[in-house]
C-alpha cells in the first residue's frame, strides 16, 4: 500500500500483546478491531476529559455540539476536494442493486470464490475521513456567521484506507475536533491557544510529547508540493508522542488552519460576507488511548493517580 510504513518488530508486538490481554479484539483485517471494555472505559475517559478542556475555553463562546455516524454524503466527499488530494485513502459504502438474476450471477460467483463485489454499485453515502468534514456544509447552509464567528465540538468515527498492522494506524477510528470559524484573526488566535491547551491536556496524562510543524498524506507528485507548501507556510502542526518508537513518535493531535479554502468550498460567510477562515485542533481517541496503554501498562488500576483523575477513572 503506497504511503504505509513497514511495520516495526515493536508496532507488531504491542498489537498482538494488546490482543491477547483484550484491549483490542482482531476482526480479521490488518487495521480493523474491536475495543474490549478497559480499552473503552480509557477512551471514555479521555471524551470526559476533552469535555472540560472545551468547556473551559468556549464557556462564553456558545460552543455547539455535532455528533457524527461514521457515513457522510458522497457528494459531500466529491465537493471537498478529497479525492483530488487523497483518494488511496477514501471509502465508499456500496450495496447491491440488480434483479433476480443478477442476485443469482452474484450468489454464483460467491459460490465459485471469484470477485463477488463486482455486483455491487456505489451508494450516495461515502465514508467520512475526518470528523470536522460534515459540519462545514451545515455551518455554511445557516448564512454568514456571526462577528464573533462559530465554535463546535464534533465527533465521529473515520475510515482511512491504509491497512496495516500497526495498532497505531487503524482503517476505523474516532476523532473529536474543535473547530473554529471566523476571520483568519480569529481562527489563528483558536489555534495558538490549542497548541497550548493541547501540551496541557497531554502532561496531565503523564505522557511525553513535542509538537513539530506536519503536512497531511497527499498523494502522488503533486501530492509533494502540496505537502511541501503546508509545511513551508507552518498550516499544519502535531503532537507527537512516543508509543512503540521514541525516533519516530505517533501523531496524537493535530493543529489545523485552513485559510479560508473551506469557507469558499461551502459557500461559508464569515460576517463581513467574505469566506469564512476555519482552524480546529483534533484529538486522535484511539491513538491516545494507545499511547496511555503503552506509557502506563494494561491496567488502568495501576496508572499514576494523576492521570487516573485527570480522566476520572
């Protein structure tokens, strides 16, 4: 799979260790599993915590709650522009669509072991690759925004296609963002005060981080000069923290200014009637939950009081 990293000795070790103990369960495909209970009462834990760090922040702002399924509208995929920046990483819900002998041709080359997709057709729900993706249309659709802009805390699960057995780079995933909109003062301001609250939130679970400046896994040779750019003009920065590797650490939040390239894809207004600029700070749920695991053990029990407060465990 082009842009997956080989997978490390000690990637592989802590997926299979994780299995065994029944934090994760195997599904049967590279990057896929189940969560067992500890595994769920730590990820509980860590919304707890984000609902107060946002709480905290947006108290005076009207923060506004978006809950997302893991499918969006595939015409919302088509406008975004993901698929002309990423489309190795970009899913489709299909299903079956034909007459009677069209189920018979299908049943018949399941029988015989050949390609039986082949009869599937696509849906108009594609699968969401991050979770801020569906509120920018329902933000836009409400005309221009107020002078103090928009803040919303949305949630979702994600599909990227990048199997691997790496447990840190899972296919299906949750991600929890705090997005901003307003003017390119207003969302820079909300980025700045993220990249802090951000190293915040990740000392009080008793992990070590740094954050580096990142670009987002575009494709192919114009993919480069994407990815050269974001970085060249500082859009894009992670919090990286050690899991299986401390030469190269695992991306557990990400700081994102977007201009106002979102605004004018949704028709988004900011109040003087330009396009709106957008920045959100997201939090990657499984993957902290897996920098918890492999920083403090397997039972959440035995973690330092500290960091079982800070998620109320």
């Amino acid at each position: 799979m082009s842009g997956v990293p080989a997978v490390t000795a000690e990637q592989r070790a802590l997926r299979d260790a994780l299995i065994r103990e029944g934090l994760l369960i195997d599904m049967g495909v590279d990057g896929l599993y189940g969560r067992g209970a500890v595994f769920e009462r730590i990820a509980a834990g860590l919304d707890r915590a984000i609902d107060a760090a946002i709480a905290d922040v947006g108290a005076d702002a009207g923060t506004e709650t978006m809950r997302f399924p893991p499918g969006f509208g595939r015409w919302q995929l088509e406008k975004s522009g993901y698929l002309k920046s990423f489309p190795h990483l970009a899913g489709m819900v299909t299903s079956f669509a034909g007459s009677d002998r069209d189920h018979r041709s299908l049943l018949d080359t399941l029988d015989q072991g050949g390609d039986w997709t082949k009869h599937q057709t696509a849906t108009a729900v594609a699968l969401s690759p991050a979770a801020c993706y569906a509120a920018y249309p329902v933000l836009a659709r409400r005309g221009p925004l107020a002078e103090m802009g928009a803040w919303v805390d949305v949630s979702a699960w994600c599909f990227r296609h990048e199997p691997s057995l790496d447990p840190c780079r899972l296919q299906m995933f949750r991600m929890r963002e705090h997005v901003r909109a307003g003017t390119a003062a207003q969302v820079l301001q909300f980025r700045e005060q993220w990249m802090k609250r951000g190293q915040d939130f990740v000392s009080a679970l008793g992990l070590s981080f740094h954050i580096d400046v990142a670009n987002d896994p575009f494709f192919g040779r114009t993919g480069k000069l994407m990815a050269a750019s974001q970085r060249e003009e500082s859009l894009k920065f992670e919090l990286l923290v050690p899991v299986t590797s401390t030469d190269k650490p695992t991306a557990c939040l990400s700081f994102n200014y977007h201009r106002d390239v979102l605004g004018s894809t949704w028709g988004l207004k900011a109040s003087s009637g330009g396009a709106a600029h957008t920045a959100c700070a997201a939090f990657g749920i499984d993957r902290l939950v897996l920098a918890l695991l492999a920083r403090h053990g397997f039972d959440p029990v035995r973690w330092p009081a500290g960091v079982r407060s800070a998620l109320g465990l």
